[in-house]
C-alpha cells in the first residue's frame, strides 16, 4: 500500500459533481493499493500514519501527531489506484501493480475502519467515483509512505 498524506488546514470532497465529504485541520490521504497487499499491510500503514508526528508544536516544531490534544485532527481518506501508475515507458502510464478494484476495496475499507477505531474525525471520497478534492495545504508538509517500507 502507498500512501501520499498532505497536511491540510481544510479539505473537501465532492463525488460525480455532488458535495459528499469535509473534513478541517489534519491529513489529506490518498490511498493506493498494490498488488498482492494485505490487510497486515493496512495495519502498518494506519499505525504509521495515527503515530507520525508531523504537526507542529507550540514551538514550531514537528513534534505532534494527529490525535494531540492541541491539534485534535481529522483525516480525508480517498481511494487513488494512479499511484501504482508506471511512467517509466511510453506515454502513458501503465496500472499493472495497481491491485483489482474487489480487493482493492476490501483493503481500502479496511484500512478506513483501523483509521475510525484511533482518530475521532475519518471522512472518505467514493471508492471508484469521479472526485473532487479541494483543500488548504498546510506547510506544505507532504509525505509518501509504502507499507513495504514501513520497518
């Protein structure tokens, strides 16, 4: 699994053109799930994500993760199978690890609910939907994570 967490100060979502999703200060994920994925994968994924300190202290360092009381964050999780998109040839990507849409859904829930059990705010797009993301970038603080990596 791959995960791209923006830090945001606000985000939105709308699915095919209608209001759907909000969420205020926290992260912004977009979740791709890769072949062969699972739900182990999803466990480490989440865990690293609720536990990085990646918000800002009173002093201006990273020092806080999402459930701190001064920061008290909420999270926008949004299925993204592009990023198992290869560029590497040709002019258009190819989505070969991308995991099969069934599965793919399977672990993306899964990965939301271990989310719901550790952090009060987890709001989500539509899993396959044509969306909409509009949102605040905070920092910009942006990070890329791979369960694969993941010690």
């Amino acid at each position: 699994m791959k995960a791209v967490l923006q830090r945001v100060k606000e985000c939105s979502l709308k699915a095919d053109g209608e209001h759907y999703s909000q969420t205020s200060k926290g992260l912004l994920v977009l979740l791709g799930v890769c072949t062969g994925d699972t739900k182990k994968d999803a466990e480490k994924l989440a865990s690293k994500i609720v536990n990085l300190r990646i918000f800002e202290d009173k002093d201006g360092r990273m020092n806080l993760n999402i459930n701190d009381l001064a920061i008290n964050g909420e999270i926008m999780v949004v299925s993204n199978f592009t990023l198992y998109g290869d560029c590497r040839k040709g002019r258009r990507p190819d989505f070969f690890k991308a995991e099969k849409p069934g599965i793919a859904r399977e672990l993306y829930e899964y990965f939301v609910s271990l989310l719901k059990s550790e952090v009060k705010t987890v709001q989500t797009g539509v899993f396959g939907a044509d969306m909409e993301i509009d949102m605040v970038a905070d920092g910009p603080v942006t990070l890329i994570i791979e369960s694969s990596e993941i010690a």
